[in-house]
C-alpha cells in the first residue's frame, strides 16, 4: 500500500491542540448533565434558552433527564422548530425565545441541525441586533457567544466536537460558520440516546460521519492527526454500522458509531472539508428534503472516483475495511468507485438521487454549488482541480 506520509508538509505549522470542548463521553454520560448545568448556574447563567427539534429530545430520552433540574433551577424558555437542514428563520426564533427571558446560556438538545441551531442563537444572543444572515451572508464578525451545552442525540455530525455551524436562506444557499466561539462550552455524547433512531437516519447519520473523514483527510489542509482520527473513523463505521442496522438497541454498535462521528468531527474541525458537503449543500438548498447524510452517501462513489488518483495512498488506508484490495496507486479510481457504491447498496443505502432530482436539475445544482459561500470556502481546499465540469460530472454520475 502506498505510504500517505510522505506526501505531507513538513515545513507547514499548524495548531496539534485546538480549543476544543470538555466532552463526556460513554454509556451513562447523560449522568453529567446536572453537575455541568449546576456549574452554569453557580456562574450566573440562571436562565437557559433549551433549542431541540419537535421530536428528537424526547424519543431519545434525554428530556426525561434533563426537564427536572430545569424546573428546579433556572428560568428556561423552549425552542423546539428546528427542521432537518435548519434556515436562518429557525436561528433568528430560536434567538428571539432567548431574549424573551434573557437567556444566559443555551442548552442543545438533538443532533447536527438542532446543535448547528443552538450554536448560532448563542451568537445571535450575544450580538444584539444581528440575525443570522449577517453572519452567514455578510460575513460580520464573531467576537462572543453565550455558552452552550450540546446533548449530542446523534451520531453523524459532529457539531457537539467543532467550530463549525450551518444553516440555510430557504433555496438559495446554505453557507457555514467557523470561530472558535462556536465551540460548545461542555458536550455529551451518550450512545444510549441514539437507540432509538430509525434505520434510515443510523445509515445516514454513519455515512455523514464518514463523508467527514474522507474529506477531512484529503484537503489541501489536512494534517497528520486529522488523517489518523479519519482512518480510525472509517474502520469503526465499516465495522459497526451493519450491526446497528441489525440490532437498533446494540449500545457496542451505538458507542463506536457515536466515537466515530464525534473524531470524525475533530478531524474535520482540523483539517476542513471540500467537495462532497458543497455539492450536497447545494442538494439540500435545492430540495430541502435531501437527508444531508443520505445526499453525502449518494455523492460518495463518484467524488472518490474523481478525487483517487490525486490521494490515492491516503484513501487507499481509510477505505481499506471497504475495499481491501486497494494499493493507492492512481489507477484504481474505477474500482473504489464500484466497490464503495456496491458497499452503500448493502446497507441499504440509496444508490441514486433519482427520487430527489432529475437530469434537468444538474445545470442548477452545479451553479448553485460553484456560486455558493461554501464553495467559495472549500473549494480551494479539495484535492484536485474543481471547476464547473468536474462538479456537473459527479452530479450526473450519482443520477
């Protein structure tokens, strides 16, 4: 197998340790929440602003835990309209929830959309007289947030462990945040509050998480420790997933899936991500029923394809417990290409994005993602030479 390492910068510097959150991470981690809230509340952060989707923070079991200490020690307010691929709509109501009771801190109850949410209303209330699009669209600077803790619901994010956040003006883009402001100050990861997801989202969530590493791993940015936490998340999804699709309550499959996402989400946080999440971005705007991590897993078999033959040692070594033939020689894009579709398929996973989309949208998808505010950012971080051709030719590839 070829060796990724030599390929590596040796005279670029970058950050090793980031500023990244106290994570409470395990089987039982939900445990924690109180002391976390009580060391808010010890802190004069007495009213909380609770951000959640309608159904998530229940089914999950977290709110059965949580809702007591609320009632007995803060003021609280409840946020609870965030959609999957939430809007800057949804950023400004969960804000405006705040500022009706002065909310002091902010606890995220749910997966990546809700956390994302949570995230950007800490902004927003820390920032008087701003709404979402002024800092997704406009780009005004992130000078503060209030402090948030993310009870992680799920397990393909990796929101609750980064600095990024992402939200969408309904149709028209979908563009991210990045400040180390938009660090949760505490996050839990307990794999108990995933047994309750359905299949599709287990497999999407997964996928998600894997789309992570083997874009965090490829960048132009990429960095020795983002590459090994990709690796690591890759075998754990290739080894796990099909055991919880098997087995929903398997708490074994649930953990190493959650370890997955959370590092998947380090290794983004350190080495960034390109093409796959701006093309599926542009999916999502377009068509806000695109389960981000289905339209991610979709993608995949040809964005590797295409991207192969420049990173061949380092995708070889990630997709080795999918494909373990590959030698990371250039030449072998069409067989990782077949096998990782053939590999989705098994999973059950969706092979086309034929029941979203049609031959006739590709010209609007492709614009759309070259003109996007993501684009503009990552773009210039993927591995080889993206223009317009490149991204219609995954986009009808994946049709």
């Amino acid at each position: 197998m070829g060796c990724w390492h030599r390929k590596i910068d040796v005279n670029r510097v970058f950050v090793l340790q980031l500023n990244r959150p106290k994570t409470y991470f395990g089987i039982g981690a939900l445990a924690k929440a109180d002391a976390v809230l009580a060391d808010l509340v010890r802190n004069g952060c007495d009213s909380v602003l609770v951000v959640t989707d309608p159904v998530s923070y229940k089914a999950s079991g977290a709110w059965d835990s949580l809702r007591p200490f609320l009632d007995a020690r803060v003021t609280w307010s409840h946020f609870d309209g965030v959609r999957p691929n939430p809007t800057y709509a949804n950023c400004d109501a969960a804000a405006q929830a705040g500022r009706a009771i002065g909310a002091k801190a902010v606890l995220g109850i749910g997966g990546g959309s809700v956390l994302d949410t949570a995230k950007t209303a800490a902004v927003l209330l820390a920032h008087t007289g701003k709404k979402a699009a002024d800092f997704y669209e406009k780009r005004t600077s992130i000078t503060a947030a209030l402090p948030v803790v993310a009870i992680n619901t799920a397990h393909g994010c990796g929101s609750e462990c980064s600095a990024f956040a992402v939200s969408q003006s309904d149709g028209e883009d979908k563009p991210a945040l990045h400040s180390p402001h938009l660090y949760p100050t505490v996050a839990i990861d307990d794999p108990r509050l995933t047994a309750s997801l359905p299949a599709r989202q287990t497999r999407a969530m997964a996928v998600d998480a894997l789309s992570h590493a083997l874009e965090a791993a490829t960048t132009t940015t990429t960095t020795p420790y983002a590459i090994c936490l990709a690796r690591e998340a890759a075998a754990h999804i290739a080894a796990f997933l099909p055991t919880a699709l098997r087995q929903p309550g398997n708490l074994t499959a649930r953990y190493w899936l959650m370890y997955a996402s959370a590092i998947a989400g380090i290794s983004v946080d350190h080495g960034m991500a390109h093409l796959g999440h701006i093309l599926e971005h542009a999916m999502s705007t377009l068509n806000a029923d695109v389960i981000h991590g289905e339209g991610l897993g979709i993608l995949l078999p040809a964005l590797i394809g295409e991207i192969y033959p420049a990173v061949p040692e380092v995708l070889a070594e990630l997709l080795h417990p999918v494909v373990p033939e590959l030698t990371g020689i250039p030449g072998e894009a069409d067989l990782v290409t077949a096998r990782l579709r053939q590999w989705l398929l098994g999973l059950g996973h969706p092979a086309t994005m034929s029941a979203y989309f049609t031959g006739a949208d590709v010209p609007a998808l492709t614009r759309m993602a070259m003109k996007s505010c993501l684009g503009k950012m990552l773009l210039p971080l993927a591995p080889i030479r993206v223009d317009a051709a490149v991204v219609e030719r995954i986009f009808q590839q994946s049709l």
